[in-house]
C-alpha cells in the first residue's frame, strides 16, 4: 500500500510541475499542435478541442515559451451567444475540423479551476483526470494571425477519428433528415452518446429527465454494457465457429467464443472512449 500511495503521489507532483506558467495567463499565444480528440459542438456556435502542444511562442514578441503538453480550447463562431459581428471566413471554425489535424492558433490560455460547490462537479479534478493544464480559446479578432492548418494525418489518433465520423453519420442520418425537429435532434445525441460514448451530444435537457427518473447512468458507457456486448459478441462468434469442423477440432467453440468476447469487448471500449469503467471492466 505504501508503494502504491508514493508511486501515486509521484506521478501527481511530477505531473503538477508541468502545469500553465501563471505569468501566461491572459497572454495572447501563438500555437502549433495537433487534434487529439473529437471535436465538440459549442452550444451558440463553435467547436471545442483538445490540441497536443508541439511549440509555443508569445504572438507580441515571439519568444518561445513552454506550455502543458495537452490543452483544451473553444474556437468560437459568428453566432455564439448572440453575437452580431460576423468572423471573417479566415478565422471561422471549420466543419471539416477532426482528430489527427495539426495546425496553428492563437490562443489566450488560463490553468483550469473548477467550482468549490460541496458535492458538485470538480471540473478541475476532471480536467486532471484527462491530462488538460490549461483551458482557453483561440483567438479571432483582426488584429491576431488567422488559424493555419499545416497538415492531416490518417494515422494521428485514428480511434478518435472513426468515432466522429460515426458520431457525424448519426447525427445526420437520425437529426439530418429535418433539422426543424428538436426532438430528431436530441434522439439523435442520444444514439450518438450511446455508440460513441460522447455524452456531450446529449442534449441538456434530456440529461435532466435522465436524473429525475434515475437512468442517467445508463448513458454513459460502462460496465454494463460493454458486459452486454461480450456477451453478444461471445454468442455470435460461437455459433459462426460451430459451423466449421476444422476451426471446431483446432479450437473448441467455447474457448474460441470466450477470447473474441474479450478482444471485442476490448475493442469497444477503446471506441467508447476508454474510460475509468470500461477500463476496469475490461480488467
């Protein structure tokens, strides 16, 4: 137990030492880095997304400075929160943004606090959590360098780049085919979450009634239902190795059943996300 609290609290402090240097805060920074993760849509218009850190200058004077390795960023558009300005085409967030993208942003970044509500949400502790030290926005205004994209790669992050472009093919095909309809829109997310794992595409809404009637839960991918489909998975792959007296004779059925429930509920859980509980259930 001791080893594990000191390996524990070693990896807390050398992971504090790379956080945001204070004196950066509020700075206007010009970085390049790379799409790690799905791009999520910003309620009022935007995107939000997590960039990998290559290099960093500050854009007044160009020094080089070091930020924390990953960083999470709004990239707003002309219409978030009412806003009567249009942004120039150069600085709008494009729909074509997705993982394994690298490119080059201003930004203005701040360390991530949460609030010090008793029993509320520690967004801070979340951010930990995901290895984010510093949250901002990229910055669009006349007067700072437009966004570059300098290269997309297919091999960067391709988990993350499947689930978004599955994500996207549901939210057209279930909330596409009127987008009038609120109601195809929020069963949409709802799918969407519920495949992908990307519980931002639930409408908040809807993340009330889950609470109030004690299902929220079961919105989220955990061990019920990557349990679920090992099962399935295991029935499916048994009966399909039945049908062969080759495959039968070199591996029995159930062996062979019980391995790709494992391998697929393995794989399922990287597509989801790889969360703290699909973690452990596949454990």
């Amino acid at each position: 137990a001791g080893m594990v609290f000191g390996l524990t609290g070693w990896r807390a402090a050398h992971f504090a030492c790379q956080a945001m240097d204070p004196a950066l805060e509020g700075r206007d920074l010009r970085a390049t880095g790379v799409v790690t993760s799905m791009v999520q849509p910003i309620e009022g218009g935007g995107l939000r997304l997590r960039l990998a850190v290559e290099s960093a200058v500050l854009q007044d004077s160009g020094q080089a400075v070091a930020l924390p390795a990953l960083v999470e960023v709004g990239w707003y558009g002309s219409g978030w929160r009412g806003a009567d300005k249009a942004l120039p085409a150069a600085y709008a967030p494009p729909a074509t943004l997705r993982p394994g993208q690298r490119w080059r942003l201003t930004l203005r970044l701040k360390a991530p606090h949460g609030e010090r509500n008793p029993h509320g949400f520690d967004y801070e502790l979340r951010q930990w959590e995901l290895g984010v030290q510093a949250t901002g926005y990229v910055r669009t205004s006349a007067r700072d360098a437009p966004p570059e994209l300098l290269g997309s790669s297919h091999w960067r992050h391709p988990v993350e780049q499947l689930r978004q472009s599955v994500r996207g093919r549901i939210l057209a095909q279930l909330g596409g085919s009127d987008p009038d309809d609120p109601q195809a829109l929020r069963t949409a997310g709802v799918v969407a979450a519920l495949v992908t794992g990307d519980q931002r595409a639930i409408d908040r809404a809807d993340w009330d009634v889950f609470r109030a009637t004690g299902v929220a839960h079961l919105m989220s991918i955990s061990g019920l239902h990557i349990t679920l489909f090992a099962w399935l998975a295991a029935l499916v792959v048994r009966a399909l190795w039945r049908r062969s007296t080759r495959l039968c004779l070199a591996v029995p059925a159930p062996s062979a059943a019980l391995a790709a429930g494992v391998v697929l509920a393995t794989a399922y859980a990287l597509f989801s996300g790889w969360g703290v509980p699909a973690q452990r259930t596949v454990i």
